[in-house]
C-alpha cells in the first residue's frame, strides 16, 4: 500500500553541538505534525554530522503515531541520510520492523520525503499490513 501526507516541522531543537578538526556534529529534536493519508504526530532523535565541502549527513529514529487509513497506532521509522555538493541527496528511511503498536502491529515498509522550501514537506510511506 501507499500513504500520501504532508508534514510541518513544529520544533527543531540543536544541541550537543561539538566540532572536530574538518567536521561539526550536532544532536538534533525534531516534532512533526502530518496531514493527509497519515494524521498524526512524529517525535524525533537525529544526530547530524557537517563535513568539509558542505558535505551532509545524519542518521536517527522518528517515532510516529496517529490514524493511516483509518487504523490507529505508531512505530519507529530509521532515517540515514548523506548530501555534498558533488553528489545527490541520498535518504534511506525504513520502519524498524517489530515497532508497529496498535493497529499498526507488523506493518513493515518504508518512507520517503520531499522537502519543499518555505512549505509543508510531502511524505510518501509505501508499506504493509499483516494478512
């Protein structure tokens, strides 16, 4: 199955921030809203890592709950991410399989997004429900 959904960024928190010779790691919060095939609201542990050469990356966990097609629960989502100037984003976001709660108990799949400068982002979850 396939969602469709929109999100706004309600906080975005930096902390830990601590530099090293030719890189910059900062521990980042982040609480989303979401809207569309997915109502509900996400809360967020990302650790991001500056590199020379405005090279990009971060890794994390998102924990989303809310109502998807009318079902009501929450799992975690993996996020892995890389950006540079000589390369294309690359962004690898699963659901960690055994998280699902609730009506979401054993969905199994993964997420992408579309960040959209000065608006809400879109949110695209392909996934699976126990038969």
């Amino acid at each position: 199955m396939k969602a469709h959904a929109s999100f706004k960024i309600d906080r975005w928190e930096e902390t830990d921030k601590r530099d090293a010779p030719g890189a910059r790691f900062v521990s980042t919060v982040v609480d989303k809203t979401f809207e569309g095939d997915l109502e509900g609201q996400s809360a967020a542990c990302l650790t991001m890592a500056h590199g020379p050469s405005d090279l990009r990356a971060y890794c994390g966990y998102e924990h989303i709950t809310g109502v998807l097609f009318g079902r009501k629960g929450g799992f975690i989502l993996l996020h892995d991410a890389i950006a540079g100037p000589d390369q294309a984003p690359q962004a690898h976001w699963r659901i960690l399989e055994g998280s699902g709660t609730g009506e979401w108990t054993g969905i199994a799949g993964s997420a992408t997004i579309t960040p959209r400068e000065g608006q809400d982002h879109a949110f695209d979850l392909e996934f699976t429900w126990p038969e």
